[in-house]
C-alpha cells in the first residue's frame, strides 16, 4: 500500500512539473510562408524555448519544431520554409539579455516569390517600464515591414503596436526610435517582421532587430514632450 502511494505521488510530482514546464513556454518563435495557407492561419514553424515537439505554449500553440539548444533565453531554427530555401532565425531574451530586451536575428533566401512573417514573443518580464527604444536593421532585396509591440496583460504575441516604422526596401536599412509604452508588471514583448521577395529566386534579407528598455530619466523626458505637445495641441484649438 505505501509503495503504491509513493508511486502515484511520483507520478503526480512528475505530471505537474510537466505541466509546469509547459505553462512557461513563453519565449515562442513562429515562421509563416503565408503562401502554404495552413488551417486556422497556424504557422509553418513554432519553436518553443525550453520544451520538445508537441508541447503547447501558453497560448495554446502546439511546437513543431525543437530549438536544439539547451540554454534558457535561446531560440534557434535554421531550414527552408515554403518558399523560402534558407531561414536561419535566433531568438535572445532573458537571461541572456539584459533585463526587459529581447533580440531576433534573421537570414532569409527565396527559391522563387514568397512572403514570410516571423513573430519572436516573450513573457514575464517585470518591472514599470514607460517606454522602449526598438532599433533594427539591415539589407533586403525585397522589403521587411516591422512591428513592434508591448502588452501590460503578459500575452504571447499580445498587446498592441506601440513602434511601426516604414517599409524597409531597396538595400541597406536602419533605423532607431524611443516611445512611450503602458506601464505594468509582468508584460510581453513582441517583435514582428514581414519579409516579401517578388522578383525570383535568390532573393535575401538579412536583419537584426533589438527591443531596451529606456532608462527612467529619459522615459519621464518622453512622456513630458509627450504631454506638452498634446496641451499646444488643445491651446491651438481653444484659439
């Protein structure tokens, strides 16, 4: 009898660090060729950090494919998708980063036209921050449309846009911009790119895009330029 009590007690211990490990997968990769049109609009490719093939995310998202790196923090998937014949993708977060940063570095090559969204999600992150300085770059052949989004509720590819800058095209690309964010702890971040190629095969991308934290001095300067642009605003209107 206790033997048979020990042994479902290990079996419970077991299942709920299972599911425990599955409840925490919040650092998600996912790829799309949108030309493979998958039921439910489901990605090509998600990769969860830390959990096997067939886990769910914290959203429910079931894993297809494994990071093959051990280190927390860490994503990586390198194949062809649809497409595009060579993507090789990293994810950095916690606790590689710094606190509150999260970093996707992409390759992408075409074998003929296609459009490839990449989502990079992270969870958990604590502290206020009021605002995010998102800076990216690189080269394409074709275009790359970034987003960049923040979500106070802590929700896997959650929350709303709060950076969405031009249409990367044509060559080299750069670009830097701070902006104020909703204050509220634990949050997500979410980085997004769309990759279009529509000339042929041989096509690439390549880019780095980085999401820091704005140190508080200087996130209390964007919120006051913020206000006092929005009081000129009201005074104009008054007059």
């Amino acid at each position: 009898m206790n033997i048979s009590r020990s042994a479902a007690l290990a079996a419970a211990i077991g299942l709920s660090v299972s599911t425990a490990n599955v409840a925490q997968a919040a650092f998600v990769l996912t790829i799309d060729d949108l030309s493979t049109g998958l039921p439910g609009g489901t990605p090509d490719v998600i990769v969860s950090d830390g959990v096997g093939i067939g886990s769910a995310t914290s959203i429910g998202n079931t894993t297809v494919s494994d990071s093959g790196i051990g280190a927390d923090g860490l994503i990586f998937f390198n194949g062809g998708v649809g497409n595009f014949t060579v993507n090789v993708v990293t994810g950095v977060s916690d606790p590689l980063l710094g606190p509150g940063q999260i970093d996707l570095n992409s390759i992408n090559v075409t074998g003929g036209n296609g459009a490839l969204r990449i989502k990079l999600t992270d969870t958990d992150y604590t502290g206020t921050v009021p605002a995010y300085t998102a800076n990216y770059g690189g080269t394409t052949s074709g275009s790359v449309d970034f987003d960049f989004l923040h979500d106070s509720g802590n929700t896997e590819f959650g929350g709303t846009s709060f950076f969405d800058p031009a249409l990367a095209s044509g060559g080299a690309f750069s670009g830097s911009s701070s902006n104020a964010v909703n204050p509220g702890s634990p949050y997500s971040l979410t980085i997004e790119a769309l990759i279009s190629h529509t000339i042929g095969a041989g096509q690439i991308s390549s880019f780095d895009a980085h999401l820091v934290p704005v140190p508080v001095p200087a996130a209390v300067w964007l919120f006051g330029s913020g206000l006092l642009g929005m009081v000129g605003i009201a005074r104009r209107r008054r007059g």
